[in-house]
C-alpha cells in the first residue's frame, strides 16, 4: 500500500500570508494527487485534483503542484475562511490513501 | 444537484454487525464514470479509506479491513450499503460516502477523486 506523509503537521499563519503544505508518497504516484480542505465538524471539501487542478468553484488563491512523490498545496494569500485541515489523497492505486492531515490555524 | 446521505444507527455493541446506507441524488450508480466510497474518521484523527464501488460492480478494499468489510449497491434505490463486521471501539468513527469522479487525462490514464461528500454519520461502539 502506498503511504502519504504530510508535512508539517500543523501551522500558524496570519491573514495574507504565503503558505505551502507539502505531502509526500511512499513510492511514485505520477500526478495521481488530490487535495482535500475540511472544517471542523464539516466533510472534507476538494480542492485539487490531478496534482494541479483546481476543481470549480475554489478561489484561485490556491494552487497544487508536484508530480513523482513530492507534492505541494499553496495558499497564496491566507484569508480567514481557509483556517482548516489539508488533506493530500492518492488516486494511482487501490486502496487509496490519504495523508495525515495538516492543521492550518491562526496565528 | 448532487447529494449523499448517509443512514445508519448511530450506537452499536461491540462484536456486532454494522450496516451503514449511502442514498444518493443527481447522479446514477449506473454512470460509467462514477463510483462510491466509504471513508471514515475517528475523533480527532485522519481520514482513513474504506472501500468502494463503481457502475460496472467492481469493488475494491481496505488492506487492514478486507475481511470485515462489505459493500454492495442497489441502482434501482440509488443506494450503496457498507457492512463491517466484529465492530471494536476503536470503530468509532464518523462515516461518509463520497462520489467518485473518473476522468481520463491520457490514453489509458484515469485517475479519480471524491467530489461531492455525504454530511457523515458518528458510529459509536460501546457496549
């Protein structure tokens, strides 16, 4: 099984600033990458599929890259609403498997 | 508009059966290019990957899970059915059912994601 590992696992950031959240895989995954964003209490929300694509609706404020087993989620200008957990996700093989998570809070 | 629901007891005893139903809206379990998955979350923890299910009845499991998981689908009800088996405290957990999106990115190249989510269901194992 492929194993995802997030880092870091949690992080204070303010209102405006740059952030990077990056996962890694086990073994190579191609772009097989999707990044998930969940509040409290709430089901996760996709974000990016495909490593690099925003799926409709979300700000572009938020972007993925990475391909292999390095991956990155950026927040290009944190606003109050993106306080929340980042979950990365595999999509190359069966059984799927996500990250640890990352708690994004305020600082 | 695409919905998921998730129903089932919300307490169960240890060493019985658990029976969870995903019911579905706006999209049909018989799409090619959709699917469902169970996926679930302690308190406080990750979101760990159950199982799932696609339009032309292949299912796939958890590694560690396998041999306490089911599932199946009624296209008919627009239902997927999750049973697991022998349940332990450390099953507590709120689970959701999540639909899978297929699209094809290059010739013989597809890779999937979890799009529309159900609200999630907390399960409690305690006797």
């Amino acid at each position: 099984d492929i194993q995802m590992t997030q880092s870091p696992s949690s992080l204070s950031a303010s209102v405006g600033d740059r952030v990077t959240i990056t996962c890694r895989a086990s073994q190579s995954i191609s772009s097989y990458l999707n990044w998930y964003q969940q509040k409290p209490g709430k089901a996760p929300k996709l974000l990016i599929y495909a490593a690099s694509s925003l799926q409709s609706g979300v700000p572009s404020r938020f972007s993925g890259s990475g391909s292999g087993t390095d991956f990155t989620l950026t927040i290009s200008s944190l606003q109050p609403e993106d306080f929340a957990t980042y979950y990365c996700q595999q999509s190359y093989s069966t059984p799927c498997s996500f990250g640890q998570g990352t708690k994004l809070e305020i600082k | 508009q695409v919905t998921l629901k998730e129903s089932g007891p919300v307490l169960v005893k240890p060493t019985e059966t658990l029976t969870l139903t995903c019911t579905v809206s706006g999209f049909s379990l018989s799409n090619a290019r959709m699917g469902v998955s169970w996926i679930r979350q302690p308190p406080g923890k990750a979101l760990e990957w159950l199982a799932h299910i696609f339009s032309n009845d292949e299912k796939s499991y958890s590694t560690s899970l396998k041999s306490r998981l089911t599932i199946s689908k009624d296209t008919s009800k627009s239902q997927v059915v999750l049973t697991m088996t022998n349940m332990d405290p450390v099953d507590t957990a709120t689970y959701y059912c999540a639909r899978i999106t297929m699209i094809v990115v290059a010739p013989y190249t597809v890779l999937h994601y979890f799009d529309y989510w159900g609200q999630g269901t907390l399960v409690t194992v305690s006797s």
